[in-house]
C-alpha cells in the first residue's frame, strides 16, 4: 500500500470539497493546528487507531482538540476517513492537504535563523522584498540560534543563504588551514 499515494489522493478531496464548501482558507488553519497538536498527543492516535471506540467518539476526541469547532468540510472529511479504515494515514493526509492548499495558493514556507532575536520591523521588511522576488506569499518561522555568532541564515525551497558569522569563520578556518606553513 503506497501511503503517500492514498495521502495524496485524500488531501486532494479534501481540497476540492472544502473549496466547494468555501471553508477551504479555515480547514487549511484547522489542518495546520491538528498536524502540530496530532504529533504530540499518543492518546488521540490510539483513540483513532481502536478498533472498540466508534466513530463518532473518535471525530469527538479529534475535535476535543480544536479549541473551536471544526468546519462541517474537515468533519465529513475525518469521518470518510475513518469510516475507510485509514486512519493510519490521517496525519499524511493532513501534512498532504498543507502541501498542496500552499501549492494551489502560491505560498511558500521560509525559515529565518537569526543569531538575536529580530524586531517585526526588519522581518516585515525582509517579507517584502523576497514576496517581491519570489513573487508569492511567503510565510516564516523564526528561530534564535546564538550558534551563529552573528548574521542570519534563510532558508525557502531550495534556496539557502547563509550569512551567519559562524559560517565565515569556517570558511575562513577552512581556507587558512589549506595553506602550508613556511618557516622564515
């Protein structure tokens, strides 16, 4: 059984039926919160993966974890699931539907890696000017690594630009000690 197969092809009629249903903007925020929360949770996935609990009592305990309630698309969605006895593949499908929500939207995901934590001014500014290169809506996730010394590391598809002061002295170890040393 192909997983990432079944995943895609779930994630596609979830897209489509939420879109249908114009909720597909809340379940993609209602997809984003249960993937993150669905890692963390052992409970749930044994919930969802016994066979005793019925349905309706495992889409309750899925919903239990949104702090609002669910769109009726994500819902009909959780229960078609189940009802196939895929639960298996349900956090494929969720990371499935991400996938293709920012591919159908053009939005991207970057990560920004600073050595000290940056105002919003200067990441508002940097937003700007990669929307404006990149042509699509970028969404970040920030991270502070001291590690770096100084600078920052950026990274989106398969771009990556690292101008961390960290890096630099590697470099610069590397190339320094490349070089043999001569007695005078």
């Amino acid at each position: 059984m192909d997983t990432g197969l079944i995943s895609r092809r779930y994630a596609k009629a979830l897209a489509d039926y939420s879109a249908r249903c114009g909720e597909e903007a809340r379940v993609y925020g209602e997809v984003q919160q249960l993937a993150g929360l669905y890692r963390q949770d052992l409970p749930l996935i044994e919930a969802l993966h016994s066979p005793v609990l019925p349905i309706e009592e495992k889409i309750s305990a899925v919903s239990h974890l949104s702090p609002t309630p669910l769109s009726r698309s994500l819902t009909d969605f959780i229960r078609l699931v189940l009802r196939h006895h895929r639960e298996a593949c349900l956090y494929i499908m969720f990371l499935s539907f991400m996938e293709l929500y920012r591919e159908r939207h053009n939005i991207r995901e970057a990560e920004l890696i600073t050595a000290a934590p940056v105002g919003p001014e200067i990441e508002e500014s940097l937003r700007r000017k990669i929307q404006e290169w990149s042509h699509c809506t970028v969404n970040f996730r920030r991270r502070v690594s001291p590690a770096l010394i100084g600078g920052f590391v950026f990274r989106m598809d398969d771009t990556l630009i690292d101008a961390s002061l960290s890096s630099q002295l590697r470099t610069l170890r590397r190339e320094l000690g490349n070089e043999p040393i001569r007695k005078i």
